[in-house]
C-alpha cells in the first residue's frame, strides 16, 4: 500500500472516531439518570402485563339528587277520609250548627251585618243534604212571657224563610220559638240577657 493511500485511510479512521464521539456525547445540560432509576426501569419493562382492567364500577347515587327513582313496590299512601271543610263562621259538630256571633235582626229581616252568617248556614245546607234543622228563637225575660214568645218564633220563621230564599229544601227545616224559657245566663245583668237572645241551630238528622 502506498503511504498515500495509507494517509487517507487514517484521516478517514479519526474523521469516523471524531463523528462517532459526537453522535453519542449526552445532551448539554440533561444528566443521565442515577443508576437505581436506569436499574427500576429495566425491571418495570421486563414484568408481564397484567390482565385486563376491571370495567369501572358505577357510582352509587347520592341521596337527594333530583328525581330520584322510586323504589319497586311502593305505593304513595292515601289518607282513609278527607279533612272536612271548614267554613268561616259556623262549625259543624253531631248535634248542632255552632255561630260564632249572633243574628241581629232589624224590622221584619235580618240585619245586614248577619246576612253573611245565614249566608254561610245555607252554604253548609247545601254542601251536606243530610242535615236537617231545628232552627230555635229564644229572648231574655223583659217584657211579657207572650210577647216573648211571639218574638222568638217570628225571628225563627225569619231565620227559616230567609234560607229557603237561599235555595235549602224547606222540608229540611223547622222553626220552633221557646221564647224566654230557656235561658243560659242570667236575666239579671245585660250581658246574660245578651246571652239568652239568640238562634239554635239543633241538627234533627242526627236524633236516634
């Protein structure tokens, strides 16, 4: 072999060393790994796959969440009666129409402020067609027993005409007057005598 030839196969032998050293000198800056992680990254690539994942379990619902499902063989629970309706001024018990004021009566009729209690009585008349009535006039003990007595069933017979005008069955209906034999206070002061003037309203649908 010549020596030139020689000489280019040993520039070409460092040109080939020089590119070599180049190709493999680490990145300026990054740090090869320590050896314990270059070591546990070996390991990890030499494990077996495991198996396949486990479908993920669903979330349970919380409670509270809107529209809930309900449960299987519930049924929403029906109270056994209705709630009976109230009404503004008279109660309904067993034996009576219960005001809570009295019927004040002017001339003949009766006043316009107690209109809306007889009002009411033929309103519940009408909602319960079983109730039938003893409607009782009863006065204080001023004046004769007569006259009293007259009073009490004129104001009776008011009372019964004026529901009949409100459309209750006049057969569901009895006016009786007791004048003043029946008192509930005392005839001696003004306010017993206020007591004693007023209207039962004695349910006969109820009689055994």
């Amino acid at each position: 072999m010549s020596r030139s030839r020689m000489s280019l196969a040993v520039v070409a032998l460092a040109i080939a060393l020089i590119l070599g050293l180049a190709l493999f000198r680490p990145t300026a800056g990054v740090k090869p790994p320590p050896p314990e992680v270059d070591e546990a990254l070996q390991e990890a690539e030499q494990r077996p796959q495991s198996g396949p994942k486990a479908a993920p379990v669903a979330k349970a619902q919380r409670p509270g969440r809107a529209n809930p499902e309900p449960s299987q063989g519930t049924t929403e629970e029906i109270p056994d009666e209705l709630p009976e309706e109230t009404y503004e001024f008279v109660e309904i018990t067993d034996t009576h129409l219960v005001l809570d004021q009295r019927i004040h009566f002017e001339n003949d009729g009766v006043e316009g402020d107690s209109r809306e209690l007889i009002d009411e009585v033929a309103e519940i008349l009408l909602d319960h067609p079983q109730i039938e009535l003893e409607i009782g006039g009863h006065t204080d003990s001023r004046g004769s027993g007569a006259s009293n007595q007259e009073l009490s069933e004129e104001r009776a017979n008011v009372v019964r005409d004026a529901l009949i005008d409100r459309g209750v069955d006049p057969d569901r209906l009895e006016a009786v007057g007791f004048g003043e034999d029946r008192p509930i206070a005392s005839n001696q002061e003004s306010q017993g005598r206020a007591t004693n003037r007023r209207m039962e309203f004695v349910r006969t649908d109820s009689e055994e």
